[in-house]
C-alpha cells in the first residue's frame, strides 16, 4: 500500500498547498488528464485534520489551477471525525468530500452517528446528508428520521446544529414534522429544539397529543406550540382546541401545566374569549380554567351558559 502525503500525485506538476495536511493511502491509483481526476482503487483511506473516510474505490477531481478539488468515495463509504470524546460517524452509498471547503455530502441510504464516549447520542437517516466541518451544522434532506437522546423524530428535512465540540445545540425539523418523546406526539410543518434550554416550539397546523399514566389523551391543536420539559409545561396559540375525555375546549392562547405534587399534565388554562363543552352545556368565557384530576372547570368574566337540548314541554300533571 502506498501513502501519499500533500503531494497526492508526484507526476502531477505544480499541485498548489493545502491549508490542512491531506493523507492519502490506496493500492493503485491513476490519472486522466482530459478528465481531470485521480483514480484510487484497494483500500482507498483518506485522511484531512481529524476527518477519516475509507472505501474500496474513489476518484478526486482537480482544477485547472492543478488544486485538489472533491474527492468522491463509492461502494458504501465510511467516514468518521473524532472530536474529544466525541465521534461523528457517516455511512452511505456516494459520499463526496470537498477539499476545498471541507464540506462532507453523503447520498442514498445515509446515517450519521454521533457518540459521546460510547454511547450514541443522535442517530440521523436520511437520502442526502450534508456536514460542513468548518461551522458545524449538518443538514439532512428526503425522509430524514432521527433520534436524540429520547426524542423520535421524522421530516421533510431536518438541519442540526453542533457546537466547537460536536455537541448538539440546536435541531431544526420542517415539512411534514412528527415528533415522539416518552408518552407525548406532536406533529407540525416546523419544529425548533434548543438543547441549550430543553425547549421545543413547532407552528403550522400542529398537533399534541399527551397519553397520561391511565391511558387518556389530551389532545392539542393550534397554530403555534412551545414546549417546556423543564417544566412539564405547553403553552399554545393560535385558534387553540383541546380535546380531553368529555371535554372540548378552545380559544385564542392555552397553557397547560403539571400537578405540583406528581408533575403530571393537569391544569389547562385559556386567556381570551374562549368556551368549553361539556356534555350537553357550552361556557363562554374571558378566562377558563379546567383540571383532569380531578375534571373540574371554573369560568370567569362576561360567563355565558348555553344548554342545548333542553326539554319544554309540561309534564303529566
């Protein structure tokens, strides 16, 4: 095997400098000059800072400048990048890597890894994902699903975001967005995730559902979204309706909140004119507040009681 080091090809004249150490290991290797690429083949390894990408053949094309400029990798690439006690790992069916920018792009059947010692962290599936090494962020296009830590996540596309130390900091989800995390669904056309903060907020038509330890659902549809983990808390907005057993309620902006002594999904507050449904009794009122534990609700302001289906006829004397 030989290794070849910045100067890749000694017959290629006036090769300029890299900026980064490029090492490069093959059996054989050839070059075409009327199509401008390099041609590896056996054990193809090559290596650019802390990036390492291996596979049985590839091809690097040169500029007319006589500068490496993009190495593709076939026959299902391996890359990885090890980053402290963090590793970046990426398999797929193509994966080019720019030299230039060091910029990693992977196509059809991809997933990406990324483990914090020796536990895996986030898993990425997806038709293309592309990584740039220089700002850290990584987007994934065409049925892309994920998991982090214990969230479940599938979209359209999905962008995340990495600190200097391959730490996740912020995870973008668009189009189609479902996401799965313990007992609770949600679905949306974007999520946001800070994991700075714990937060995630998700707008367009979405949709919360929360299973609680006796099977009920409460069920959340607005425009608008947010929601706390820290606190165990939802606040929504945007032509709100909540679905809970034998209620329905809806209004302009709800909050919901855990019990305090078992942090488990329990008060529902609306603000603005909002109504509940109960049964055969509509509540109009400024404020609502209703509890599923016990199910209890109290309406203040300008309340109005509508009871449908009331019987007026005399009874039998």
């Amino acid at each position: 095997m030989k290794r070849f080091l910045l100067i890749l090809l000694i017959f290629v004249t006036g090769l300029g400098v890299l900026a980064s150490d490029l090492e490069i290991e093959s059996k054989t290797q050839t070059f075409s000059d009327t199509e401008r690429k390099i041609k590896l083949d056996g054990g193809v390894k090559v290596k650019l800072d802390g990036l390492t990408v291996q596979s049985e053949n590839a091809d690097i094309t040169i500029r007319r400048n006589n500068k490496l400029d993009t190495a593709t990798f076939y026959h299902q690439p391996f890359a990885v990048e090890i980053n402290g006690n963090k590793k970046r790992e990426v398999k797929s069916n193509i994966l080019q890597v720019s030299l230039i920018n060091k910029v990693v792009r992977a196509e059809g059947e991809t997933q990406s890894v990324i483990t914090e010692g020796n536990t895996p962290i986030i898993v990425i599936n997806a038709d293309v994902q592309e990584y740039d090494t220089n700002s850290g962020v990584m987007v994934a296009t065409g049925a892309v699903t994920m998991k982090y830590k214990d969230i479940d996540s599938f979209s359209d596309k999905a962008v995340i975001i990495t600190d200097d130390k391959g730490g996740v900091r912020k995870i973008d989800l668009i189009g189609n967005a479902r996401v799965k995390q313990e007992n609770n669904e949600s679905e949306g056309h974007h999520f946001v995730y800070n994991a700075l903060t714990d937060e995630m907020s998700v707008e367009g038509n979405t949709k919360t559902i929360a299973i609680s330890d006796e099977g009920k659902k409460l069920t959340i549809h607005s425009d608008y979204q947010q929601y706390h983990k820290k606190q165990n808390s939802y606040v929504g907005s945007g032509h709100v309706k909540i679905w809970y057993d034998d209620y329905y309620a809806q209004g302009p902006k709800v909050s919901v909140f855990p019990d305090a002594k078992t942090n488990k999904l329990n008060e529902v507050y609306f603000i603005g004119r909002s109504k509940i449904v109960q049964q055969e009794k509509d509540i109009i009122a400024d404020k609502i507040k209703m509890t599923m534990n016990p199910k209890d609700f109290t309406a203040e302001g300008n309340v109005k009681t509508i009871i449908h289906n009331v019987d007026t006829k005399d009874g039998d004397l």
